[in-house]
C-alpha cells in the first residue's frame, strides 16, 4: 500500500545500478528457513530504488500500462486462491469468469460473437496462439494435418506480414517452426500502413500457396491502422487467412470517437489484443480470439486420460498454449467491472488526448520537432541540437535528452529509430495519466531540454 500510495509522487526511473541492486539483493544461499515476513519486508526495501515507475502516471516508454485498483485486488485474490486455470475441473469459477470475460471483450473489441478465444500471457502468445489456429487451417485446406505431420514435407505457408509488424510475428513465426523465411513483407507508406497495390503484388505472386496475412491495429510508433475495408476483401479472395495484432489499437472500438479506425477489422479471421496494456490489468494478461473455433481448438486440444473435461462448460485447454495456467480472468473480470463500457471509454480517451496534449506541449519548444501527432495514444518527436544540422548531431542530441528526463526522474519516455531519425517515443496508456501529469511532463522535458542546450552553449 506504500508503495502504491507514492505512484503519482515518486521518481519514475531507478536510481540503482545493475551492481548496486545485485550487491543489495545478494545473499549466500541460506541453509536454514527465514520467517516470511522478514523475507518480504526485505524484499520490498531491497527492491526500491530498482523499480521503474509504470504504475504511476508519467510513464510513456514503449507501451506499458497500470494496474486498475479492482484489478490489482483481483489479482492478489487470484494468487490467494492459487487455483490452477487449466481446466473446469481444476478451477471451477476461473473457467466460468473466463467464459464471461470472452463474451464481454468481444462485445467491446466489437468481435464476431461466434469466435472462440483464449486468456494468455500477453501479446506474443495472443499473436502466436492466431498464428497457431491460422497454420492449423491453411494447411488442412491444402491436404495437410500439421498437428500429426509436423512441418516436414508440408505446402510451404507464407506469411505476408506488414513491414511495420511488431517483432512477435517474427517470434510467432519461429515458435510454430514456420521460420522467418516463410515472411513476406507488405510495404507501407510512412505511418506505418500496408499498401493496397503491394498486398495485391504479394497475393498475386503468391496465390496457390497456404497464405496468412498479417496486418495490424495500432503502429506502436505512429499509432495508425490499416485499412481493413481495402486490404481485407482481396486477401480472403485470394484464400488467405487475415491475422490482426491489435495489441493495444483494438481498443480503439470501446470510443465512438476512435472506433473508426478499427472499420472493418472484423472480418479478419484472429486477432491479438493485451490485457496489460490499455485494460490496465496487471502482468501477465493477453487475449487471442478466432472466428473459427475448430481451427483453434485444432491446434491447441488434448486429451489425456487423468484430466476430467467438463461436459458443459469450457476447458482452457482446448483454446490455451499452455497447460498449468494462472487464473488470470479474475483480473480482467474485475477491470471490465470496474470501468463498465463508459470508463473503459473515457480511459481510452483520456490516454489519446494526454498523448496529444504531450506532444502539442513539447511542440510548443523551438528545438522540438514533432514527426507523428497522436492518431491514438502513441506520438514521436525528436530534438535538435543546437547550431547544427547534422542529421547525425540531432540523433545523438534527442538520446541525450532521453537520458536527462530520465535520469531526472519526473517522466519516463524511450526512444526509437524512425525513418531514419533518432525520436522520443510518446505511448500514452495508463488509467492514472491526466492532465495534470501532462502538465507537469512538459515542464520536465522542457527543462532537461533547456539545461542541455545550455551546457551546449558553455562548451
Ligand atoms: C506490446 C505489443 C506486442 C507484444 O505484446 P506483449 O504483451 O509484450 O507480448 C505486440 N504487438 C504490438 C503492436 C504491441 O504493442
């Protein structure tokens, strides 16, 4: 509760070192047992210094969001509980909140309601698991039963994924022993969207073969969307199966504002959207869902003579990688709860205005060059050095004021290499974030930034 209590006021870098964390956490390994409360008293002073502020409100790096405060209750009852969601048998109510948690989010991600889905560890396994269902049906339609033959001697599948793809398609692609070799790349133009003629390119060079395209929902540079309502059709005609990671950009359709850029992404065939994220629900959540059950269950389903499969109600199993599992439902139960559709809504609002009013406000700087304006809740700007125009002087000036507001601790942002340039990422997700923080953000950057150009200046 301490901790917890400081998030909107402490510092959100650490201050320790690797080696001053190693030397204070360290200890020979013990013999003999120690009282568990001394362990986690220990434990929590021990860490401080080593924590990075995310669940506070001025953290904007890569895309990291809070912990709800029903959510985060839900998650220590769920640890308390300590059922193993594997299962009906083996945890009853988990199954059941989980089968409730489905409908609800395809209802808000606007979803077909006949798709199956799965409760993962994040958006890698969200992606892997659509990836799964996808290699399961493109290569039954070809003849080929993958789960009993294996990739040996199967129709090579390709995978025309979008050159702005997040690197778990890659991963994803690894995992299922598809190898990134099977990767085409789509072009996009400048934000990050897959262009119509080269998917066209792609489908028609292709065709004949198992296809899956890969596209996405929310650029983490950019934020921007492709266009489902043109790539979609042609891909599906062509006999591919369309795979979307939404990690965050699905949530884009809880907001009337926002849902429409998500258009169309409907008539895709999987889609991967995270839980720890935007929903603000604690590690480790993340969503997959499938518009065709058998094909997920395909992949996925086991039978074994010591489990006990419910009749009636659902088996993670049949829909999840893994066996063993953390009942993570209860979280995402509770957040969905505890927001409704209208503070879902307003969270997602508010992160997508904080994030251009960030952005605006940094703009407001004459040595601040704003490259993306926020469409959602990620925006990108760099910095320009003093009596220069080197391209390489400005990459090497926006790093160090990365590093300042950083190591100054009043904000928290990561960097990123985009066309070429050196740029501050600004990724907007947590429920905590308000105006209040994008005011004292600004002042942050701002001053970190004027100290810089000032010991520029003195050199
Ligand atoms: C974060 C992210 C991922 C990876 O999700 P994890 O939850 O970190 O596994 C994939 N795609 C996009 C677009 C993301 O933002």
């Amino acid at each position: 509760m301490r901790y917890l209590e400081q998030t909107r006021t402490a510092r959100v870098s650490a201050r320790l070192t690797h080696d001053e964390l190693h030397e204070r956490l360290w200890r020979p390994l013990q013999i003999e047992p120690v009282d568990p409360t001394v362990v986690v008293d220990e434990l929590a002073r021990d860490a401080e210094g080593g924590l990075i502020g995310s669940a506070g409100d001025r953290f904007y790096a890569w895309v990291i969001g809070g912990t709800l405060p029903g959510a985060l209750a839900a998650d220590w009852l769920t640890s308390s509980w300590d059922q193993n969601a594997a299962l009906h048998s083996t945890a009853p109510a988990a199954a059941v909140v989980e089968e409730i948690c489905g409908a609800w989010l395809k209802e808000l991600l606007g979803l077909p309601a006949e798709s199956s889905f799965a409760l993962v560890t994040g958006g890698q396994m969200a992606n892997t698991t659509g990836l799964a269902a996808a290699r399961h049906a493109q290569l039954a339609a070809a003849g080929w039963d993958v789960e009993r033959r294996g990739l040996f001697g199967a129709p090579p599948l390709r995978v025309l994924a979008s050159a702005a793809q997040h690197g778990v398609i890659a991963r994803g692609v690894r995992f299922l022993g598809l190898g990134t070799d099977c990767l085409v790349e789509l072009p996009v133009d400048r934000l990050g969207q897959v262009e119509s003629r080269g998917l066209e390119e792609a489908l028609s060079t292709w065709r004949g073969s198992p296809l899956v395209v890969a596209l996405q929902a929310g650029d983490i540079n950019t934020g921007a969307f492709d266009r489902y309502r043109e790539l979609i059709p042609p891909a599906k005609a062509a006999g591919a199966w369309v795979h979307v990671d939404g990690a965050f950009g699905l949530w884009a359709n809880v907001s009337q504002r926002y849902r429409p850029l998500v258009d169309g992404v409907a008539e895709a065939d999987s889609w991967a959207v995270d839980g720890h994220k935007w929903l603000n629900v604690p590690y480790d959540c993340g969503y997959a869902f499938v518009r065709h059950p058998a094909a997920h269950a395909g992949a996925m389903t086991y039978r074994a003579s010591y489990l006990t499969h419910a009749e009636e109600a659902r088996d993670q199993m049949d829909w999840n990688p893994e066996w063993s599992r953390r009942a993570r439902g209860f979280a995402t139960y509770a957040a969905i709860r505890e927001l409704g559709r209208r503070g879902l809504a307003e969270l997602v609002e508010r992160a997508c205005s904080s994030a251009r009013d960030i952005v605006s406000g940094l703009g407001g700087h004459p040595r601040v060059e704003v490259l993306a304006v926020p469409i959602i809740n990620q925006g990108l700007v760099r910095f320009l050095a003093p009596d220069t125009d080197v391209a390489s002087a400005h990459d090497r000036f926006t790093d160090r004021v990365i590093e300042r507001v950083q190591a100054d601790g009043e904000a928290f942002f990561s960097g990123t290499t985009w066309h070429g340039m050196r740029c501050m990422r600004i990724s907007v997700s947590s429920w905590q974030t308000d105006g209040r923080s994008v005011t004292r953000t600004v002042a942050a950057v701002h001053s970190a930034l004027d100290a810089l150009v000032a010991s520029y200046a003195s050199d």
